[in-house]
C-alpha cells in the first residue's frame, strides 16, 4: 500500500470519527433539553457556524434512546482536542444538577 493511500485512509477515518463524536454530543444536548448551536457558540464565540455540527443536526436520525453518560460526553470531547466546548458542556453539567 502506498504511503499516500495510508494517509487518506487515516484521513477518512479522522472524518468519520470526529462526525461520530458530533453526534454524540447532539444526542447529548437532545437528552439535556440543550440547543447544540448555542453551546457551541458560547465554546467557540469567535468561530462562524459549525458546517459539521449543522450537517449531523439536518440528518438526525433521532437516536433518542441513546444515552450518553457526562463523563463519557466530556472525555470524548477532549480526546478531539475540544476542550472549550468540554468546559462549556461541564458547565451546563454543573447547571444542570
């Protein structure tokens, strides 16, 4: 296998991962009454609108049985390095109980 297949390949499968975790923190705000966009952008109020975050959104497929624990939620959000939305997401934890 070419070196240029292998880095398309580990590309590819960043994008699906990182769509996963997109997912599971709209499932998240879902099951906690949030609106994603809004906690994003208090994350991130510099950055214009997640194309990303809009597209999971619009192809919901409503997975609302799924229950994402807190924890789970804030360590898969650090893992991608989204660290500001992870204090927001703690903060709405916080909030929350």
């Amino acid at each position: 296998m070419e070196f240029r297949d292998i880095n398309e390949q580990i590309i590819q499968k960043y994008k699906e991962d990182e769509t996963l975790m997109i997912r599971l923190f709209v499932q998240w705000c879902s099951n906690h009454e949030l609106d994603p966009q809004i906690l994003y952008r208090n994350a991130y109020p510099d950055q214009p609108s997640n194309t990303a975050l809009l597209k999971v959104m619009e192809e919901d497929d409503g997975l609302d049985e799924l229950q994402i624990d807190n924890e789970t939620m804030l360590d898969v959000l650090q893992l991608f390095g989204n660290e500001d939305l992870a204090f927001a997401v703690a903060d709405e934890i916080q909030r929350l109980n």
